[in-house]
C-alpha cells in the first residue's frame, strides 16, 4: 500500500499528449486501462474511477506529481491523504512536456478551495 495526498481534481486540462482529460493521460502513459474502481484501500472504494487526480507521494520527498485514478468523489477531497493500492501505478505528470503555468494553476486552485 501507498500514501497519496490529493492536490487537485481534473479542474485544468494536461496540454500533452493529446489528452483532455488525465484519465486519458494517466491511460496513455501507464499503457493500460484505468481500474474499473477508484484505487483507494482504505476504506476500500467500490466507486468508479473515473477522473485522474493530481498528488503527491506521502512520505518521499521527491515533490514529483503524479496522476491516480480515483473516483468522482474522492478526486475533490482536496488536501487529503489516501492509502492506495500499490497494483496501480501512479503517472508521473512529465512538467517539461506539461505546461508549467497549467501546474501551478491547479496550485492556486486548490489553496482557494
Ligand atoms: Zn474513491
């Protein structure tokens, strides 16, 4: 098991890829299909993970973003720690090819909320 921390929903598109969504990223850079649930263990979540959400790893101090399948309703508890199935990988957000401005926009966002 895993701990994420919840930095932001999918409110700010990625602008790589191709993607609109970052379920669609997070589906294109792991090369599989996202879990048919949200990947939090505990509790464990039977909701559909149906957005990409943006965290960070808790406890590794590699201040990296990542990208992890969670459903609709965990993807706005923003701030909050999850533990998460290590089955799943969480996508590194790659901020040369993302656009740095899109990043921190999502920054400023999730300190208004
Ligand atoms: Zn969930």
């Amino acid at each position: 098991m895993g701990k994420i921390k919840n930095i932001s929903g999918n409110e700010k598109k990625p602008n790589t890829h191709n993607c609109q969504t970052w379920i669609e990223y997070w589906e294109k850079q792991s090369g599989r299909k996202p879990p048919t649930f949200c990947i939090i263990s505990t509790p464990d979540c039977l909701e559909k993970a149906s957005v990409g959400a943006l965290v960070q790893k808790v406890n590794v101090t590699d201040g990296k973003w990542y990208v992890a399948p969670l459903c609709q309703t965990h993807s706005k508890h923003y701030n909050a720690e999850f533990i998460v199935y290590n089955t799943w990988p969480l996508v590194e957000i790659n901020t040369i090819e993302t656009s740095i401005e899109n990043i921190s926009e999502v920054e400023i966002i999730s300190d208004l909320i």
